[in-house]
C-alpha cells in the first residue's frame, strides 16, 4: 500500500504494501497481500494460493517459529497468573493441575493460527518465500 492509501484498500498485485497492514492481514487470517481470501484450508494448513489475488501462499513457510513465539506468549500469560494464585489463594497442587494445564493447551491452540498468520505475512512482506532463499 502505498503511503496515504486507506488501510481498507487491497494492496494490488505487484506492491508489496504497509508492513503493518499485511501483519494485520495474517493476525486475521488472511491473506498478506489482499486481505481477503483465507490463509488456511484447514487449522494450520496453508491454501496452496489465495483464492482473491492469487498470491502462492505455501512459498512463504513459517517452519517453528509461530510454536516458539506462542510458547512465549503463553508463558508470559499463564506463569504470571499462576503465581498470583499461589500466592493469594494457595490452592492444592491439584487445582492448579486441573485449572493450568488445560487453560494453557487452549490458549496455545487458539494462538497457534493467529501467530503463524503473522508471521506468514511478515515473511511475505520481506520476500522471504522458499524458491528464493534456495
């Protein structure tokens, strides 16, 4: 997107746009170019190509990176409010068993597709797609 154009208007094919804007773009999902068609066909399976801009999505990877930054995520989220727990309430070990564990698999599944969106799009903003760094 060139600078002044509306943050809704869709990046045309051969620019590569406001870093922001595609960020934002793969938070939500989709695509980094357009930000209309779908990054994924299934929870963290990548389309092939978007199905509006016909942009190849499957050339940009996000390898480990997306499952790195939710652990930290997630660990700077649960581990804090674990510790205030402990030190207001003092539950048994059990609570904390019953109440962390499962609180902590949700939040990294739901994270998960978010940041590999993101980091897809920030990928794809500096042209790091597979073809070319072979």
């Amino acid at each position: 997107m060139a600078e002044g154009t509306p943050a809704s208007e869709p990046v045309s094919v051969g620019q590569r746009g406001n870093f922001w804007q595609s960020f934002r773009n793969g938070l939500r999902q989709r695509c980094p170019r357009c930000g209309q068609g779908a990054l994924y066909r299934r929870y963290l399976k990548v389309n092939p190509t978007c199905s509006h801009c016909e942009l190849d999505l499957e050339s940009f990877r996000a390898d480990d990176a997306p499952a790195y930054f939710t652990i930290a995520i997630v660990g700077h989220l649960v581990v804090p409010a674990m510790l205030v727990l402990e030190q207001v309430v003092q539950p048994a070990t059990w609570i904390h068993v019953a109440l962390w564990m499962p609180l902590t698999l949700l939040l990294s599944l739901a994270l998960l597709p978010i940041i590999k969106g993101a980091v897809i799009a920030a990928n794809w903003k500096v042209d790091r797609s597979a073809d070319r760094m072979q």
